[in-house]
C-alpha cells in the first residue's frame, strides 16, 4: 500500500518521476470517472431521495433569534412572530417553485405585497427579504446584514411583524433551499407622513384600501428558501434525505481538486530538490488554474441575496 501511494502521489522512478496521478491516462480515467458519477448521482437523487437529496438546517425560530439580535444591538425592539406573515412567505416560496423563478415580482406580475395581502395581513409597511443556497441561519442572517438594502429591511423601526418560510425545492432548474422573509406592520408608529417620502429608491409607495395614507413598502430579497402552502405542490420530500446531494458534490468536487493541487506541489518540491531535469514541467501553471478552480467552486456553493 506503502509503494503504491508513493506510486500514485510522488515522483519516483518507479514512474519516471512523474507521479501517475498525473499522468495522462490517469487523468482520462478520474474524468471518465466524474463524469459518470455525475450521472449516477442525478439518477440516486431522482429515483432515491430519501437517500440522496436537499435539505438545510434553517428553521424559522433560528431566524427570529438571529434577526432579533441584530436588531437589540442597534438598540431597535425585537419583532414578533405572524403567523399571517408567515403564511405569506410560504404561498411567496410555493409561487417561486411552482413558477420556477428568482426574483421579488413573479413572471405574471405578483408582487410580495400581494402574498401578503392575501394572507389577510392589513399592513401600513412591508417588506421582504429573500436568501437562495444558504444551509445555516446565521449565514443567512449575515449575508442580509452585509447588503446595505436588506440590512434596512433587518433595522427598519417601522416594523413590528415578521414571518418565515424555510423549504428545498428545485427551482431554475437547480436543487436548492429558499429563505423568505416577510416584514410588516399594521401601523404608523415611529414614522410621518414626510418621513414617508423621503425613503430611498428601495422603497416603493403601493395603495392599499384599509390605510388612511399609501403605505410604504420596502422590497429586498436572498436566494435559498421557501415554504408550501398546497401540499400537493410542496416540492420537498417528505423524509428528510440522509446525505445533502448539494454539500455532498461540493465536497468531492473540493476534495478532487485539493488533491491535484497537493499533487503538483509535492512533484514540484521534490523533483527540484533532487534535481530532476525532465521535459514535462508547468507545474505553477497547473497550480494557479486548480487554485482558481478551487476558489470558483466555493464562490459557487455560497448562497446569493437579491
């Protein structure tokens, strides 16, 4: 076992100092491999998703906790768990599957206030914050503190309401988890007619029946969750999987690539401080490509905001 490590990751004569993994056929045979394996991976999650599948560990009390910090830190009060508000983020998250887009406003024109509306929460201020691809709450939570327009929406002392939805689902084609976070408020408190128009390009006046004046309603979104309000349209699976198909490719995609780069730097090191004169070189070449292999595969599996 020894001689064939050594064989396989280190440059010896016994591979003409030149370590098989990074020999031609070697190479051909590992994306054979990938290849393949990215087959039989779709076909295990399709056929098997209790086995292989999506799913994170956000819940929406988490989300509340975290919220809230955020805001006793800037001296605002916390906010309150609706249940009116989270109905509206799950019908947001159902509506965002079922029609498989990405964004505030759906592609046949409903808005986040329309979600809201119909879950029957009389708002005067609303807004929405929206997270895609996250798997933990506080990464979520500081990825919307980051942006400065979602972190109006984290801050904002005209809310006093907030509701969640957390759900997987496949959504432009691609298995993910979608976060929803809907604020509001039923009343004007903390705030004037005046200060109401002096709000920023993010927010946008909307007419609403029930409120003596056009209420003011933020909209900021993150990619990663959701949540259903028809069961038949829920596009989760029931059991929770027992491998997470989207950290599980990640993982190897970052484990394979590691593996060729510690490669590279080990055939470098040796073969220079034994001297070996040999035509097959471009080693730092290899290494700043694989490097920025690396670097574009963990930008992927980060979640994104809009």
């Amino acid at each position: 076992m020894k001689d064939f490590m050594r064989h396989l990751f280190f440059p010896h004569v016994s591979n003409n100092y030149r370590p098989k993994l990074l020999h031609h056929k070697t190479l051909l045979i590992v994306t054979l491999i990938i290849f393949f394996a990215g087959f039989s991976l779709s076909a295990i999650r399709n056929t098997f998703p209790s086995v292989l599948g999506t799913f994170s560990n956000i819940s929406n009390q988490q989300l509340l906790l975290l919220t809230n910090e955020k805001r006793q830190e800037n001296g605002l009060p916390p906010l309150t768990l609706n249940s009116e508000l989270d109905s509206a983020a799950l019908a947001k998250a159902n509506n965002m599957f079922t029609e498989d887009y990405w964004a505030h406003d759906s592609p046949d024109g409903k808005t986040p206030w329309y979600f809201i509306k119909q879950a029957g929460y009389n708002y005067v201020y609303a807004g929405e914050n929206l997270a895609r691809g996250f798997t933990t709450p506080s990464d979520v939570v500081n990825a919307w503190m980051a942006s400065p327009e979602h972190r109006q929406n984290m801050l904002s002392p005209n809310y006093t309401n907030v509701g969640f939805a957390v759900e997987t689902g496949k959504l432009t084609g691609e298995d993910t988890v979608l976060v929803v976070e809907m604020f509001g408020s039923t009343t004007l408190a903390g705030s004037t007619q005046n200060e109401l128009g002096s709000q920023n390009n993010n927010t946008k006046e909307v007419s609403s029946a029930s409120s003596p004046t056009p209420p003011v309603v933020t909209e900021n979104s993150v990619p990663k969750s959701g949540t259903v309000l028809d069961a038949s349209k829920t596009p989760i699976p029931s059991v929770k999987p027992l491998i997470d198909s989207a950290s599980f490719s990640s993982d190897i995609a970052l484990f394979i690539v590691s593996i060729f780069i510690l490669t590279l730097i080990l055939d470098m090191i040796v073969i220079e401080r034994k001297k070996v004169v040999r035509i097959v070189g471009h080693n730092i070449d290899h290494i700043m490509f694989l490097s920025l292999l690396l670097i574009l595969i963990l930008f992927m599996i980060r979640g994104v905001i809009i």
